[in-house]
C-alpha cells in the first residue's frame, strides 16, 4: 500500500526508532475544559490519528505550571490531578494499528499567558529572578516524570513560537546580563538545564525532544549563527533532535512550498543534531526532497486535523487538502474544509 520512498523508512534517533519518518507536529486543539482537563473530542482525535502509520504523534501543547497557561482553553500537566487525562492519550495512541510513538509537547506561556493564567504574575525572561527560574526548570521536569507515569515514549520542550523558553532565546525578548542573557550559550542555558534535569531525573534513555525558531526578523544570519551553536550545545546534552520551525511559523495561503527548507539543509550540514522539518509540507515529493537533504523526519500538524488519513493519500501521489486557512485553530481543531 505505500510507498518505498525513505518517507517510509525508520529514523533511529538516539534513544527512539520511528517506524516512518512523518511525524504530527504538536496543534492545541483549544478545546478542554476550564479546569485545563482534557475534552472528549481530543480523545476521538488522537485515537483516530494513531490508526495511521505515524512515526510520531507529538500531542498539545500541554501547561507546567499554572501561571504559564497560555489560553483559557489549554491542557495542564502541573499535578498529578491531570495524570488520569494523559494517561488515556498515551494509551490511546500506543493501542493504534499505526505502531506510533508518542511524545507530550510541554512548555509554559510566558508573555503569552497574560490574561489567561487566573491573575497570577506573568513570568518574563526580563523579570524573573533567579528563584523564578529554578521554580519553572522544575516544573518541566515534574512535568516530563508524569509524561512517563502516563506512557508516553518522550516529551517535546516547546521552545519556539515566542513562548517562555523562544523568548529566553530571542535576544529582542531577553536582555538579562546574568548566565541566562546574552550570547547564544546563556540564553539557550535555562533550555539545556530543563533538559539536563530530566535526563538526571527521568533516565538518559527518556527521549527528549525541543521545537525552536530557526529564524528571526532582526538581525537573521547573527541568530541563525547562534541556533548553530545551540543545536551543538544540546547534542552534546542528550537531545534527541530539533523540530525546526520558525518566527512566522503558520502563514495563511496554500503554501506554494515548505517553509523552512533552507534553514534545515543549512543545519544539517553543520550539526550532529538530527533535526525535523515542520511547516507548508504538503506532499510526498517535498518529504522525499527534504529528506534527502539530510532531515531525519519530517512533521506537519494542520494536513493531519484535515486529513488524519493523510500519509494513505500521500502515499498515492495525492496533495494534502489542507489549504494553510489556519480557521481550524479558531474551530477548536475542527477542519471546516
């Protein structure tokens, strides 16, 4: 039924072997409840995604900590209250016929969670304090123990996107002049230690994977220098590889091609790091192309709310029917097409 493409080939990465290089890109489905449990309707999504021959399904972004909620409809993993929720998705996806791996995308809102953390302080690379930022290291690794009490294979850090670990990264965002600012070694640093941490705490062997912005609108070659330097300093601390996205990372419109094509070949060329490409990959073609560039897999998030089929229809030399309208994500992970 499918291809013999290296789309359909395993990626041994470190401590995790896929068993196809696509890989669902983490989409907030904006649809639990107040409390931040997980809705009915996610369940049904990640249970019908899991039928598929998926490498990886890497699911919501889920919270660390309460006064990082980045929106009043996103899913928490700050207490063992929402282990029961995650639970059931890990299970869910490690049942499917699709032989899927799973990874629980955590990460923390940041600036972004202004208005939606119940009035608690908005924590900002800027105004935290040292006690502020041991207090959020630790709630991503208590994070990442209760991501292997439910089952899931790994955890992705959500470092892009300007949430809490992009905007310590962004020097326009950080301008600390203590070991987290500056160059590129210190405002990757609170990123590498969360890392460092789980692996201490969790096992070496617990796969751990970051999404980071490959670009930026100021000063592009400088920052794109300092991601080099930052995918050495995390393949030296166990990470199991990037998923590359970027500072615009969903534009609306059919994408005439893959957004961030060029950026993963530049970094594929000069780090050990495998990286995975995510956004505008819409067919097999490009997959084939990207990975012959040297990409280990490849992700993408709003053809599978679409076309949770999709790699079926890939496989036959159709176009994914996702049309980049981005209205799913005000549909609460609906596709309206």
């Amino acid at each position: 039924m499918y291809s013999t493409g290296k789309a359909f080939t395993k990626a041994k990465l470190k401590n995790i072997t896929l068993n196809t290089r696509f890989v669902r890109s983490a989409f907030e489905l904006f649809d639990s409840t107040p409390d931040a449990h997980v809705s009915d309707y996610e369940f049904t999504v990640y249970e019908e995604l899991a039928k598929h021959p998926i490498g990886l399904i890497i699911t919501a972004h889920t919270c660390v900590s309460p006064e990082g909620r980045s929106n009043d409809f996103q899913n928490a993993i700050w207490s063992d209250e929402y282990i029961p929720d995650q639970s059931r998705i890990a299970s869910l996806i490690k049942a499917g016929e699709g032989k899927c791996k799973s990874a629980l995308q955590i990460g923390h809102g940041g600036m972004k969670a202004e208005n939606h953390n119940g009035g608690r302080r908005v924590l900002t690379p800027d105004n935290m304090t040292k006690e502020d930022i041991h207090s959020v290291r630790e709630a991503f690794v208590s994070a990442a123990v209760r991501a292997k009490k439910c089952g899931f294979d790994s955890v992705e850090l959500h470092g892009a996107h300007m949430y809490l670990l992009s905007q310590f990264f962004y020097p326009q965002f950080n301008h600390r002049s203590d070991e987290y600012g500056g160059k590129a070694e210190n405002r990757i640093r609170i990123t590498t230690e969360i890392l460092t941490l789980i692996k201490e705490t969790v096992g070496d062997d617990f796969p751990v994977f970051l999404k980071l912005n490959g670009d930026n609108i100021e000063e592009p070659e400088r920052y794109f220098e300092d991601v080099i330097r930052a995918c050495e300093i995390l393949y030296d601390n166990g990470l199991e590889a990037l998923e590359l996205s970027g500072y615009h990372s969903s534009p609306r419109g059919d994408p005439k091609e893959p957004f961030f094509s060029e950026n993963a070949a530049r970094l594929v060329s000069v780090t050990n790091l495998p990286i995975i490409q995510v956004g505008g990959i819409r067919t097999l073609e490009q997959i084939e192309e990207i990975l012959s560039c040297g990409v280990s897999a490849v992700s993408m998030a709003r053809p599978f709310i679409s076309q949770p089929d999709l790699i079926e229809h890939l496989a036959k030399g159709e176009r994914a029917k996702c049309i980049s309208c981005g209205r799913c994500g005000g549909n609460r992970g609906r596709c309206i097409l």
